[in-house]
C-alpha cells in the first residue's frame, strides 16, 4: 500500500497528465470548450510553480545559513546573502502588507530596487563573458586541424559580416556572412535540432511511462 | 524609511547611480585578482535575485489564480484547487511525509512532457523533415544568380544528412558512414563556428551596456542639467579595490583547513605568471587547487 | 621549450585592451555604414503588410543581462508598430522583462502610460506572466487564462483589446525579443505549431546574436518571417525607421555599432596573435598551447 502511494500513484499522475496534453493537441481542435479547459490544467501550473519558487528560497537560505553556522567557506559572505534577502523580503512583504499587490510596477520601490540596483549588477556579471571570449580567442583557438580551421575562419567572417566594418573593409563580407547563417549553420543546427527532438520526445516518453524516475526525487525510508 | 507607492524621492536615482558604479566596478575587478569585494557583490547579487524571482512568481500566480476576470475575487472558487496542491510542496522538508511532496512535482513534469512530445515533434521534427525534402532543386530561377538556390538547397540537404550520420554511434564510423560522418563533421564545425561569431558579438555587446553607463549615466537625468556623472567614481572605485587587494595580500594566510576545501588565491601560482595553459595543482591538494585555478584563469 | 613572448601575454593586458579600444569609439564615432540584411528587411516588411488594427503580441522575453540587445530591438519594433496603427499586447516571460517592457512602453507610448486614452483599446500591457512555455501555451488557448488581470491590476475582461484577443487565431504576428529559455523556440514549438503554423501565428524575433545561429533553421523552414540579429539587427531596424516616412527618435543601438565592429577586430586580432605564437612554438619544435 505505502509503495502504492509513494511511488505508483505519482507515476500514474505523471501519464494521465501527459495523456491529457497529447489529446488536447492531436485530437481536440483549437477554439473548442474542451481544449480551452486543458488550458485550466496548464494555468495552473504557474501557481504550482510559484510555491516551488517558496521552496527555492528556503533551500537557498538553509545553504548560506549552514555556511554560516559552520563557519564554511565565504561564511561571511553568506551573511550579505541573507542580509540581502531579509532586506529586499522586507521591502516585498511590506508592499503586499499595504496594498496586497503590485510588486512589480514601476512606482513600486520594489521595482525600484530592481531597476536600479539589481540590474547593474546583473548586467556587469553578464559583461563579464566578453573578456573571457577575448581570453579565450587569444589562448585557445588554434588553426590545429581542419576542422578547428572551419570554425575559426566561419567565425572571423561572421564577426566581419556583422558588423559595420565588415562592410566597410569589402562589401562581400556581408553577404558572406548571411549565406554562412542560411545555409552551412543552417543544415548543421537542422541535425543537431532533428537529434534533441528525437532525445527529447524519447525522454518524454520515458517519463510518462514511468521508465524516467529521476523527477520523484530521492527514496527516503 | 520604504517610500510609498508613486512617492519614490528622485534623490535615491543618485544613490542608486554610486551604488551602480562600485558594484560595475567591484564585479570587474574579479578579472584582475578575485577579491573580498567582488565576491561580496556577487553573494548580495544571489540573494535579491532569488528574492525578485520569487516576489515574479508570486504576483503571477496570484493575477492567475486570485485576481482579475473568472478568478477567486469573482467567486470561481475552482482555482482554489491548485492553490491546495501547491502546498504539497512544502512536505519537501518532512522526511515522514515526503511522498506527498512528490504529487504537484507528478502534475508539473506529466504535463510537461505531454507539451514536450506535441511541441518538439510539429515543430522541430516533421516541420525541419518537411523544409529539407521540399527544398527547391528544379524550377524556375532556381539555377539563377550566385549562389543559385539549387546550390544552396544541395548544400544544406547534404549537410543535414551526413551531420545527422555523425550522431550514429551505433555503428563505426567506416566505410561510406566514415565519409559521410566526417563531412558532417565539417559542417557541424562551420555551425559552431557560426555560434562562435555570435557569441563574441553578444557578449561584446553586454560590455558596450556597461561602458554606456559607466561613460553616460548622470545625475539628474536628462532633460534637466545633470551635475554628477557616474565616471567621476571610477577612480575611486578602482581605489577602493586596490586597497582592499593590498590589505587581503598584507593579512597572514590562515592554515590549510582539515575539511577538504578550494583556497581561493593560492599564493603559488599568481595570474602575473605568462599565460601558459595552467600547470597541473599543487601535489598536495590537486583536487582542491584545481577548481580555484579553473576559475582564476577561466577564459 | 617555452613558447615566445607573443604568445606568453598575461590576459590582464589582453583585457585592459579590449577595454581601451571598445571605448574609443563611444567617444570618437566612426560612422562606419551600416548594411541592412535580408534578415531585418524581412521582419521590417512583414511588419509593414499588417493592416490597421492588426493585434500584435509584443513578448520581452529577456533580462537585464542582454538589455542592451534586445531593448533597442523591441523598442523599434513597438514604435513601427504604434506607427502603423497596429493594437499592442504586451508581456513578458521573464521576471526581469516585465519592468523593462514597460520603461519601453513609457518610451513609446508617453511617460503617462498607461494613463493615456488608448490603454486598452489599442494598447494592452499584460506585465509578467508566469509559467515558461506552459504559460506561452495556456496563453495561446485561452489568453484569459494565462492571467486574470494586466500589468496594473485592471481585470482583463474589462479591456476592450482583450476581448478581441482572446487566443492566437486573433494574433495577427506574434513578436518575440528573446535571449534564451523560453524563447522563440517555445512559442514555435507551444503557440505556432499549435494553431495552424506560420500561416495562423505568424513570427518575428529579435534574438541576442548567440541565439541567432540556432534558430535560423526555423527561419529557413518558413516558420519565422523576419530575425533581427542582436545589436546589429537593432541597428539595422533603426536605420530602416529612419529612412522611412515614420523617422525614429529614439535611437540607441546605433551608436554602439562602432564600438561593437572594434571589438571584432579585437578579437580577430587576439586569434591571429595566438596562432602566430602558436605557429612559431611549432616551428621551433617545442609544445604548442
């Protein structure tokens, strides 16, 4: 009974949920009452998600909590994680407190927070791939081989082709360039996109039948 | 001390603005030498990260289930429904009843692997099946100009086969499919190489938006005279960083640890070194060194 | 044998180039001209045979991270778009897009929006919404489902537009600034192909520059009618609204072209760096990098 209710139903779930998507698609056209309802299902999957979003937070917290307790490594840096979201929870918790809603608009100091603090830093950490692109042409693209020498010299002339100087050195550049995206990227990226959709419908398929267990999470007696 | 909704004063554009640059600053710093400031930036970037990710979903779920048009607030009780099973999820921390958790976790991955099969097999399969068989090889125009469509039609029905015959790893590569794998080969080389021109130009990309704004933001915003420009702290910032790399650099390193950790600036191998591929770790701890290395000279 | 200096530069100097010459031109513009692809003419085109009063979902599907991207992209395609007299939906399906879609809406629309008088009969912003490519899907069944009120709190059925747009067979084009997961490839695969193909759900995108390569075989296939590729593609979006009846105030990407093309050269010029010293290390018989 219990290997029933821990294991088996949760599987049987999985494939009656999968079961319903693959009907509402290929037998239910598009406009009728019957597929709009299987939108219901497929909405609520956003609030589903929002408590998971709950779950992520409290882990996150357990992690820099135990680093901090422990004296682990960069504990005391896990004390600006949890000051940082004890004070941005703070500024969230007291917009619902007063208004219950509207996070997330701009007159919202939450918002605010967002915009004009978060996004810098998020954009700096981004921007930090641009110098490790130019460390990485200089250390380790080498013409070793053929193929190595295929990707590099597509390569040089997508960058000459995309960019305005390209045009400027040669007007071929260009045009070189747009057939390298239309039609040797074109056929590669096909096989590679035909090979993960057969990967993918077969992992999906796996996971309806139950085959693909990893998503139940450990076993714990 | 949290302004009012619509009430926020203009004077915080300039706080914000300082903060702006010393953390642009602080996080580029990392490049020349990881330091106490830059991790600091990064660790408070985590946490309002996570915190915004959430307040998202919160506000979503909340417009889907609760407010607006045939919601909970109209008296369609129905969306009370998920709401209650979303709290099965918190059974995650209960090691008695956490089964329980794995109920919405069945919903969410069966509806969407139902998506996956319908959306991958239209659109990514039968659709990308479909284009390359109906590409044009007779007709009219279609030997015309440079490159003629045929050509580029032959090309890509060719490409797209012998770099699909690479992926067999059923069979060896010998023989016909040896020949067809290693054209795929080929072509899959110029599709990575194409993925390469475009990841430098993103990424060059991001640092031209940091640039504009370490070179153009200013305080106040246009159309109003602005009296601060953000490049006024750089040096600053950069003085700030110099300091506290020569008071981390001045401290007495702490002994090696017991518990088996990653130093985070091993002495012995400083990035002022020439820029050979980085020497093996350390005999002693090579599985430690290995990952702080990766990272100081990640690029 | 070790390799020669060429090819022993610490990457601190390597980065304080980059730095020095990707500044230079934010400075001292080098005009370079710009050369409009096929790609951008054709999602410029398409956007311009929509007729009056056409729905068109604008989705920011994308964060700070690639702002400087994708923003310039949507901000000139919503501006066509305001300009033909097309009706807006907008959304996000990112967090972090939602406060960026509407700094562009105010850009567009006016510092009031939306308290301007065609809020909610031709334009709608509907903020974030939640789920991924199951809420792309919900949307595109049942747009009422995907969420119960906009961006403002205003309940969604008492918005004119949204009367009208009630699932995709109402999308005239579906218009997606995206930089990653879920992206194009998720409205391709969740929406298009879901009610009736391109022909039904027709699809313009503006990408970041590394998502390009990997989508262009949707492209091919017919399934997306125009790409704007990263900065460039914004640029070149720019260049068409300027030289068109509409002209384009707003300009932003650019400005950053020039830069953008040193930072190319750069780059080219650090590989054949590396190859020479690579090729000399050979040549004298020692180990290459």
């Amino acid at each position: 009974m219990s290997v029933i209710v821990k294991r088996y139903i949760p599987l049987a779930i999985t494939f009656v949920m999968g079961i319903i998507m693959v009907i509402a698609t290929y037998f239910l056209a598009s406009g009728t009452p019957e597929r709009e309802a299987t939108s219901l299902l497929t909405a609520s999957v956003d609030i589903l998600v929002a408590t998971a979003g709950i779950i992520g937070l409290v882990v996150l917290l357990r992690h820099h909590g135990l680093n901090i307790s422990r004296r682990g490594r960069f504990w005391k840096y896990s004390i600006i994680t949890i000051i940082g979201v004890a004070l941005y929870l703070t500024v969230g918790l007291y917009a619902i407190a007063t208004h219950g809603r509207h996070l997330m608009l701009s007159q919202e100091f939450f918002s605010w927070v967002y915009s004009e603090i978060y996004v810098h830093m998020d954009m700096t950490i981004f921007s930090l791939l641009a110098f490790f692109i130019a460390s990485a042409a200089y250390r380790a693209f080498r013409l070793r081989s053929i193929e190595t020498s295929i990707l590099l010299i597509v390569g040089s002339l997508m960058l000459l082709g995309r960019a305005p100087v390209g045009g400027a050195i040669w007007q071929g550049f260009p045009t070189i360039a747009s057939w390298l995206l239309d039609v040797p990227n074109t056929a590669g990226n096909r096989a590679i996109m035909i090979g993960i959709a057969i990967g993918a419908i077969s992992l999906a398929i796996r996971q309806l039948l139950g085959v693909e267990r990893g998503y139940l999470g450990p076993e714990r007696k | 001390m949290i302004p009012p909704v619509g009430q926020i004063p203009p004077e915080l554009g300039l706080y914000a603005t300082i903060f702006g640059v010393f953390a642009t600053i602080f996080i580029y710093s990392f490049l020349w030498k990881e330091n106490p400031l830059s991790r600091a930036v990064e660790h408070l970037f985590i946490g309002l990260a996570a915190v915004y990710t959430l307040a998202a979903m919160y506000e979503a779920a909340a417009t889907v289930a609760y407010w607006g048009t045939g919601r909970i607030v109209e008296g369609n009780l129905i969306w009370v429904i998920p709401i209650l099973i979303s709290l099965m999820y918190f059974f995650f921390f209960s090691k008695k009843y956490f089964y329980l958790y794995r109920y919405p976790v069945s919903i969410v991955a069966g509806i969407m692997a139902g998506m996956m099969i319908c959306g991958m097999i239209q659109s990514n399969f039968l659709a990308q099946i479909q284009d390359t068989v109906t590409l044009p090889l007779v007709g009219a125009g279609v030997w015309e100009g440079w490159p003629p469509p045929g050509l580029d039609s032959i090309i890509i029905i060719i490409g797209t086969i012998t770099a699909l015959t690479f992926f067999f790893f059923t069979w060896e590569h010998k023989g016909p499919l040896g020949v067809s794998a290693k054209i795929g080969r080929y072509f899959l080389m110029a599709t990575f190489g194409a993925a390469y021109g475009g990841t430098v130009m993103a990424r060059i990309s991001l640092f031209l938006g940091r640039l504009t704004f370490l070179y153009q933001a200013s305080y106040p915003s246009p159309p109003e005279t602005p009296w601060f420009w953000a490049w006024y702290l750089v040096p600053i910032a950069v003085l700030c960083v110099i300091i506290v790399a020569l008071w981390e650099r001045s401290r007495p390193k702490p002994p090696p640890s017991a518990t088996v950790t990653a130093k985070p600036a091993p002495a012995e191998a400083p990035p002022s070194r020439p820029s050979e591929e980085p020497t093996p770790a350390p005999e002693t701890k090579p599985a430690t060194a290995k990952p702080a290395r990766k990272r100081k000279s990640e690029g | 044998m070790s390799l020669p200096k060429i090819a022993r530069i610490d990457r601190r100097y390597l980065y304080i180039l980059l730095f020095i010459f990707v500044s230079f031109p934010l400075f001292v513009p080098l005009k370079w001209p710009i050369t409009i692809s096929q790609h951008t003419q054709n999602a410029y085109d398409f956007t311009e045979t929509l007729p009056a009063g056409s729905i068109v979902i604008e989705s920011f599907d994308f964060g700070p991270s690639t702002i400087t991207e994708n923003r310039p992209q949507a901000k000139a395609h919503i501006y066509h778009a305001e300009k033909l007299g097309l009706k807006v939906v907008a959304l996000a399906y990112w967090p972090g897009g939602a406060p960026i879609g509407e700094a562009i809406l105010k850009t567009v629309y006016g510092s009031d929006f939306p308290n301007i008088p065609e809020y909610g009969t031709s334009v709608v912003y509907l903020g974030y919404v939640a789920g991924n490519e199951v809420g792309m899907q919900t949307f595109g069944d049942n747009t009422w489902n995907a969420k119960g009120t906009d961006h403002y709190g205003t309940a969604i059925g008492t918005l004119p537009l949204m009367q009208q747009c009630r699932s995709a067979a109402n999308f005239s084009l579906w218009a997606e600034w995206t930089s990653g997961d879920p992206g194009i490839t998720q409205v391709i695969q969740f929406v298009q192909g879901r009610h009736g193909g391109p022909s039904e759900v027709p699809i313009i995108t503006g990408a970041t520059a590394v998502s390009v390569p990997g989508i262009m075989p949707y492209y091919r296939a017919g399934q997306i009618f125009g790409i704007m590729n990263g900065l460039a593609g914004a640029g070149e979006y720019e260049t068409l609204l300027v030289e068109s009846t509409y002209g384009y105030p707003y300009m932003e990407a650019l400005a950053l072209l020039d830069a953008q093309s040193v930072g190319h050269l750069l780059i080219i010029a650090f590989v054949i760096v590396g190859n020479i010293g690579y090729a000399i290390s050979k040549y004298r018989g020692g180990k290459g990098s």
